[in-house]
C-alpha cells in the first residue's frame, strides 16, 4: 500500500485521502503558496500520491511527474481528483468541483539518468551542479532589495519560516545566473527508507525555478515598471534517485533557462554538495499584467 507525506495520516502535510477509486484532497494551511492558494509544487506532488494509490501496482517507483496550473488550488477545502492508467503511464487530474485545477502525468519505472534529460535542462543541471558546494553568504535575494516583490511570505517552499512548518529557501546567489538555499530536513521529511520523501523534495524545488530569474537585479524592477507579474504555468519533475537523511548536505538550486515571449523558463534542482542531482525540475512561468488586486498591497509580483 502506498504511504508518502501527502497522505500520511500523521503528517503536518497531509492533503490526500478517500479510498481507493474515489481520492480526495485538502491542501492544510501550511501548503500555502500565494496567499490564501496551495504551493505549486505541492500540487502538482499531489498528483504523484494520487496516482500511486489508485495504482494497480503501487509500489511502483515514480520517475516523472508533470503539472499543468490550470486555475488556483484552494486551502482546506475539499477537492476530488481522477487517474486514467495506461501502463507505466498516468493522467491525472485535481477537481475544484467539477473544474480541473492541475492536470498532469506520471511515469514510473527505472528513474532517468542525468543524460536521459532533455538538452537544455542537462545543461542546466551542469550549471548548478558546478557551484552545488558554494556558501550561501550574505543577503538572501529577498533582503537585498528594502521592497521585493518575488517573494510570498507565506510560501511553503521560499519563505515559510521553519519553525511554522516551512522550508525557508528563498535563494542567495552563488553565481552571476544560480541561486542556491540550504535545505534543513526535518525529522517529519524522513520516508520510511530513511530517505528524503519525494514529495517534500518535489515542493522544494518548485520556488527556485522562478526566483532564479532574481540573481539578475535588474530583472524585477523591469517587470516593475512595466507593471507586469509573473505566475507558474506548469512544472516538470524528474526522481533521478533518493536522497538518503544520513546527515549528507543539501542544496536547492536554480537557473534561468530562457525566455521566449511571454514564457520564462527556470530549471532548479536538489543537490547534495558534491553536486550530485537527486530531483530536478523544469518551471515554465508566464508574464501577465499585474492584477489589479495585488497592487492594492505589498504582496509580491511572483506567485507559484
């Protein structure tokens, strides 16, 4: 039977119920992301744990996961999910009422290898993996600028405080183009293999594909004075191997990997400090006009 943080009944991140044939969800407060919505990430780790345990083989090890934020996903409210199954493969879906929210697929089987992904996110692993050792000194990106606008104080991922539950990686830059955060694991991250839980290194890695574009310092105040936004459009994971909770290092990392148009494509990763990849993520981000309802206050212009 499948067992992960999401469905747990003993975990603070429990999102995931119901029987099998008939899932059901609620996002707890602390999987909140912009205010009031779940964490990209964690949603789209939700699709994972939904289809693990409406699978005729749940055991099965996933090796990809693929999200699409079709619309926001709500805190503490109840929400439904369906799961097709075509071999190895699966469609998923999460439910607000009768409206999809996220959409995506997974696959299980023998996880990729870093030269079994695509070019442009091999080259970016490269990139991260280089300076995955770097002391992460200073000013986070989020306290260099007296007024950021990326950041959500309420996000799971990049600006919970630990001791409410949070991950807290909100991103130094280590390089001209990376920015890397320690990740503490806490007792409550551990699997019953000892390992990190996928789905904690899934939601760790979604923030950082989107702050990324921030180690360029000009980059906000251009969206600024063009009152423009950016928010998350899907996210690709890729479970290249488990990180053992042996008292090894950890480090999230993340790089812009492109803008064409509206898109912005940022590519993050955990990493322990020999540079070893252990998931990694590809972030598309779409620019929109800054909604009228978030100039209102100080919230920030990026939401995942």
């Amino acid at each position: 039977m499948h067992v992960c943080a999401l469905c747990d009944p003993g975990s603070l991140v429990r999102t995931v119920g119901g029987g099998p044939g008939a899932p059901a969800l609620r996002f707890p407060e602390v999987l909140e992301g912009p205010k009031g919505r779940a964490q990209g990430g964690a949603a789209v780790a939700a699709l994972g744990c939904v289809a693990q345990r409406n699978s005729a083989a749940p055991g099965a090890p996933l090796r990809r996961i693929t999200g699409r934020l079709q619309r926001p996903v709500p805190l503490n409210a109840p929400l439904d999910a369906s799961v097709a199954w075509d071999g190895g493969n699966g469609s998923v879906q999460i439910l607000d009422g009768e409206v999809p929210a996220v959409t995506g697929t997974v696959e299980t089987g023998e996880p990729l290898t870093v030269q079994g992904l695509p070019e442009r996110l091999r080259q970016a692993v490269a990139r991260m993996a280089a300076v995955s050792g770097a002391e992460c000194q200073g000013k986070s990106i989020a306290d260099e600028d007296p007024d950021p606008n990326w950041v959500e104080p309420t996000c799971y991922g990049c600006s919970r405080p630990r001791d409410l539950g949070g991950l807290f990686l909100p991103g130094w830059r280590v390089a001209p183009d990376v920015i890397a955060s320690p990740f503490v694991a806490e007792a409550s991250h551990r699997d019953a293999e000892g390992h990190l839980a996928w789905p904690i290194a899934v939601a760790a890695t979604d923030c950082s594909t989107g702050i990324c574009f921030s180690a360029d310092r000009d980059f906000q105040k251009r969206l600024s004075a063009e009152d423009k936004a950016y928010i998350t459009g899907s996210l690709d994971y890729y479970l290249l191997r488990p990180a053992p909770l042996d008292g090894r290092a950890y480090r999230v990392l993340g790089t812009p990997d492109g803008i064409e148009g509206r898109k912005m494509f940022g590519a993050a990763g955990l990493f322990d400090e020999a540079g070893t990849p252990y998931v990694v993520c590809e972030g598309t981000w779409l620019v929109i006009p800054m909604p009228d309802e978030w100039k209102k206050s100080s919230q920030p212009a990026s939401k995942s």
